[in-house]
C-alpha cells in the first residue's frame, strides 16, 4: 500500500519474476504482488488476471520435487492474502 513505490516494484517483478520459478509459494508471491498493485491502481483485467494465476500456484499440492514434494507449497498460509486475491480474480 505503498503507492509511491508501486512502479518501482512491478519492475522488479518484472525482473525477477521472469526467470522459472523454483517453488510455487515464490511465484504465489511475485503474481499475488503484481495482482494488489494492478489493482490498487485500477486495472482491474491484469490485476483480475495474476490474481488468477497467483491462486493457481496456491492451489499447488506438489513442489514437483521428487523427495520433498511439500517444501514450497503455499499450504494454509497467506488466507487473508488468497481472499484478498480471489475477490480480485473474480472482479473482472
């Protein structure tokens, strides 16, 4: 909710979250922040849209990792913050 700094950060999301991800709780993270900021500034499809894919992540049971499949998982944690998304997925 720090507006002043919103350009800021979608550049370094942009930056950083270009690359693979190794976890989904780090990709949760990078599209949940783009999807708050989108829609703090009112653009309510691309905000809509990563909030969409942030809760995809977030629904993640697997890591994908063959002998810790649970390490990186979103679990269930971050509810106030998949409520948060889930209205702003459904917004649009």
């Amino acid at each position: 909710r720090l507006s002043r700094e919103y350009e800021k950060t979608l550049g370094l999301l942009d930056e950083f979250g270009a690359a693979p991800q190794p976890f989904p709780v780090v990709a949760f993270r990078i599209h949940g922040s783009r999807a708050l900021i989108q829609s703090a500034r009112g653009l309510t499809d691309l905000g809509a849209q990563a909030a969409r894919i942030a809760l995809g992540f977030a629904d993640m049971e697997s890591s994908g990792l063959r002998y810790h499949p649970k390490i990186g998982v979103v679990g269930t944690r971050y509810e106030d913050i998949r409520a948060q998304l889930t209205a702003i997925a459904l917004s649009k």
